[in-house]
C-alpha cells in the first residue's frame, strides 16, 4: 500500500509540473487537465483541483470550470445549455 501511495504521489507531482510547462497555452493546458484528470485517483483529484485554482484561476477560470464539473454535472449542463453552476 506504501509503494501504491508513493507512486500516486509522483503522479501528481508529475502532472503539475506538466501542467506548469503547457500553461502558455488555453487548448494545450485543457487537454493536458482533462488527461490528468483521467489518471489520477479520486483523493488527487482533490488535490490537483485545489492546487490548480490556487495556480491558475486568474487565467483559466473557465477551463477548470469545464474540465471539473462533475459527470452528473455535465450531463445536466448538457442537456440545459445556457445554464451555470
């Protein structure tokens, strides 16, 4: 369970660092996001989300919005357009 935690821990460290390097970019930083999202666990994504709004909520509110929602949420957004959380 240690080697799994370190490894996920990596992951995330790895991932912000990526994250840091393409956000020059608004379709590069959202892809990379979305990607991140996918690989990490639940308790990381916390975490990535915390740190990335910390980081870059100036200049990518309405990426991280996007790429945070929920699937419910989404769904819901997708069905309602116009509509904001």
């Amino acid at each position: 369970m240690a080697t799994f935690l370190k490894k996920t821990g990596r992951m995330l460290r790895y991932v912000k660092k990526i994250l840091v390097k393409v956000s020059f970019d608004a379709a590069l930083f959202k892809k990379e996001l979305q990607k991140a999202i996918r690989l990490l666990v639940d308790d990381e994504v916390k975490k990535l989300k915390k740190w990335c709004y910390r980081k870059f909520g100036g200049q990518y509110d309405q990426v991280l919005e996007e790429c945070f929602v929920l699937p419910s949420q989404q769904s819901f957004l997708q069905q309602n357009p116009g509509t904001h959380q």
